[in-house]
C-alpha cells in the first residue's frame, strides 16, 4: 500500500517540533549565524523538549524515533535555521556508529551518556587529505596489547571541538584502501588526542567545525566498533542512514527560502505593481514548491525504506533524496535571492544566510559527485532495464 500520509502522532511531533523552531530556533538564528557561537543553550533546549538524539533507542533513553519522525524533526528544525540542526543532528551521525555495530556495553555506555545530559557526539572519517575517498584514509591504528594506538588528523570535524565522544575511523598500519579500516569510540579527554580552534565557515556558522589531532592517542581495544577492518562498511551503513536527513535539512531550508520570496514578492513594487504579478515571479516560485515537494517524497521514500529494512534500495534512495535535496535546495537559495533583486544579497535580509547555509549540502556526508557515483554505479551495474531488446 503506498501512504503518503503522517499518522495522527507523526503530525503531533511534527507540530511540535515546528513550534520549539519557531519560538526558541528561528530568533536566535541570525545571532548564531553572526558571533558564530556554539549554540549551547538553544541545544540544551533541544535535548530538553527531546529533539536531539532522535534515532537513539528508548532503552537507552533516547527519542526512538522511526527514520520517517527522524526527517520529519530534521525538516522543521533546518526551516528555522540550517546551522543549529547541523549541531544538533550531528550526535545521531556520531550516534549511529555505536547503534549499528556497537556492543551492548558500547551502547549501555555511550548512548545513555548522550541521553542522560546534554553531551556531544563526532563522526571522524575526513581528513586534511581526503573526504570523498573514505577508503583512502590515513590515520593509522595499531594493537599494543590491550589498547590501540591511533596517529593521524582528522578535519572538518563537526562538532569536533565540543565532543565528549568522537568515533574515529583509522587504518591498521600496512593495510591498504577498504580493507584495514576501524572505527573507534574515542572520549575526548584521551591523552594524545587535541582539538584545533573552530573553523571559520561561509554557512552553518552555528555548527562547530574542528581538526582533531591523534599523537599516539591510546584508546582501550574494547572501545573498537565491531572487527578490525569493519570500519568502511560501518562508515557506507551509517551515511544510508543519515544522507536522508540531509535530504530533510534541505527541504526545510528551501521551504523557508520559498516563504520568503513569495513574502517579499507580495510586497515589493516594480514597473507601479507587485512583482508577484510578474508571470516570471510567479514560476520561479511554482518550481520551487514543485522541487520542495518532491524533496520531501525522496526524503521520506528513503526514511521508509529504511524503516521497512530494505538495505540496497534504502541505500540508493538515500543518495537520490541527499543529491537531490541539496542540488534543489541550492537552486531554490538563489532563486529566492533573485526575487530579492540587490537585498537578496545584503546580510541584513534572511535569504542571504539561507544561501550561504544551502551550500553545505551538496558537500558533507558525501557531495553531490559522489552521490552520482552511488546511482550511476547502480544503473549501470543492478539495473534491469524494461527494454530488453535495443
Ligand atoms: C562544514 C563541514 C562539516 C563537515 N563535517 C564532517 C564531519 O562531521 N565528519 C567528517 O568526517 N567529515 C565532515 N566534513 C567533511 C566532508 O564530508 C568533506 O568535505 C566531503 O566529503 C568532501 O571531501 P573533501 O572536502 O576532501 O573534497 P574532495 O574529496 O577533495 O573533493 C573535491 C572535489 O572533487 C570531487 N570529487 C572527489 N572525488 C570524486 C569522484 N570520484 N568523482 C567525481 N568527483 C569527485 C568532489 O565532489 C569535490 O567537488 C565536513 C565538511 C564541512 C565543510
């Protein structure tokens, strides 16, 4: 049966979830955007009223959301700023780790330390060196004894500078690509491992964005996730499981990008009348909800899928509803920016953040090329063409 419909209690959250981002997110947005503060106060918030840590288990006490309440929060909170739910989401991304393949004493241990107060999670495979080749890291991990010790830097990592967890992927020394590749639980008060200052960024100014540096950081062999050389994998899982929830940061900032357009359009005035009586106007804006619309299906396609346990299908869906939330998204920041004409481009206006915010989209958790790569591999290798006679 295909249900294109929220339950009663789906629309309750969503109502919900809507309000806390209007009342406690949206104000603070451009704050945020400006001093480029860690947002902590509006995330503690968010731990409170139950919006972070969505996927975690209840048994552990997180929310237990389904992946489809995970997109539809995710959708609601990024309409109200795009940063702040890059910081807050960032703990299910580091979350989902230990969820996936992690022990029950990793789980009992991690997961109820996120969900008993407010702490952070990180997800580390990115480095100075590599972001799209996840295969070809270069932190390296090497048994002594009962500990590993881990050398290497890790970057861009979100969230980095205030984790109280960062799970780390490295390679078994002499290992090459996929097949030497660990994921480790790492405390953050690990002797050998720093943090670097918070980069400055063009979007999501509010997420924290850190190096982390490993010098012989030992880390005890029990804080391994799953076997040696499982880390690729586990890394491949957990973006099936988080790319949707990009696709929904993406429709809710084109969704807000949308609202303002059609705001201003209904009053700005152009040639003695409303811009939004211009045909060009009025199409600009009919392609935006059509796009929104169908980010929306994607996302949620994907969520279904994986709350139904289709893995391959749930994993080509994710990359569709990420390539195409993020391509949308950015497209529909700077059409809304056009409908702004100049004040589009002045700071002092909404649109411009959300232009800035769209772009991250179509880099983290695997740009827009590599999505490609993802559905391009499938059709030409899975794929089963209809026609079978050319
Ligand atoms: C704000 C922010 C937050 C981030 N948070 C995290 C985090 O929490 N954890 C983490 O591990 N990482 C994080 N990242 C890193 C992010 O995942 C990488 O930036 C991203 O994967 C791209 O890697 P790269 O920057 O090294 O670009 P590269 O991999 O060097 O790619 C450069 C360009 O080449 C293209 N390209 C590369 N390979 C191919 C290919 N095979 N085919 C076609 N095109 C290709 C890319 O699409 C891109 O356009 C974050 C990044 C940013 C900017």
């Amino acid at each position: 049966m295909i249900d294109f419909q929220l339950t009663q209690e789906q629309i309750a959250l969503r109502d919900k979830v809507r309000r806390f981002a209007l009342e406690e997110v949206l104000p603070v947005s451009k704050k945020y955007d400006r001093s480029e503060e860690f947002p902590r106060d509006v995330l503690e918030k968010a731990f409170k009223a139950g919006f972070m840590n969505l996927g975690i288990p209840k048994e552990y006490g997180g929310a237990g959301y389904s992946a489809i309440e995970t997109v539809v929060v995710v959708e609601e909170m990024a309409a109200a700023c795009a940063g702040i739910t890059t910081s807050a989401y960032a703990n299910d991304l580091g979350a989902k780790p230990v969820i996936l393949m992690g022990t029950e004493t990793q789980k009992r241990k991690v997961l109820t330390a996120l969900t008993e107060k407010l702490r952070f999670i990180s997800f580390a495979t990115s480095e100075p060196n590599m972001g799209s080749d996840v295969a070809g890291l270069q932190a390296t991990c090497e048994r002594d004894g009962d500990n590993y010790v881990l050398n290497g830097n890790k970057f861009f990592i979100t969230n980095g500078d205030v984790a109280d967890f960062i799970v780390i992927f490295a390679r078994l020394k002499g290992t090459k690509r996929h097949e030497g590749i660990c994921a480790f639980i790492v405390p953050r008060d690990t002797e050998g491992l720093s943090t670097g200052t918070p980069m400055m960024k063009l979007g999501h100014r509010a997420s924290d964005t850190a190096v982390v540096m490993l010098h012989d950081a030992r880390v005890p062999a029990e804080n391994r996730i799953g076997r040696e050389g499982d880390g690729f994998l586990l890394a491949m899982l957990t973006f099936m499981h988080t790319r949707p929830a990009i696709g929904a940061m993406a429709t809710g900032l084109a969704r807000s990008a949308m609202e303002y357009a059609i705001n201003y359009a209904k009053q700005r005035d152009a040639f003695e009348q409303k811009i939004a009586s211009f045909q060009s106007i009025q199409h600009i804006v009919a392609d935006m909800y059509a796009r929104i619309e169908a980010m929306r299906l994607l996302t949620w396609k994907a969520a279904w899928l994986l709350d139904h346990g289709q893995g391959a299908e749930a994993n080509l869906a994710s990359s569709c509803a990420k390539l195409v939330g993020a391509e949308d998204a950015m497209r529909i920041a700077t059409d809304a920016l056009q409908v702004y004409g100049g004040r589009g481009y002045l700071e002092q206006y909404a649109i411009a953040k959300l232009f800035r915010d769209a772009k991250l989209f179509q880099i983290y958790e695997g740009t827009s090329q590599v999505q490609r790569n993802i559905i391009s591999r499938y059709l030409f290798k899975d794929y089963q063409p209809v026609i079978k006679t050319f």
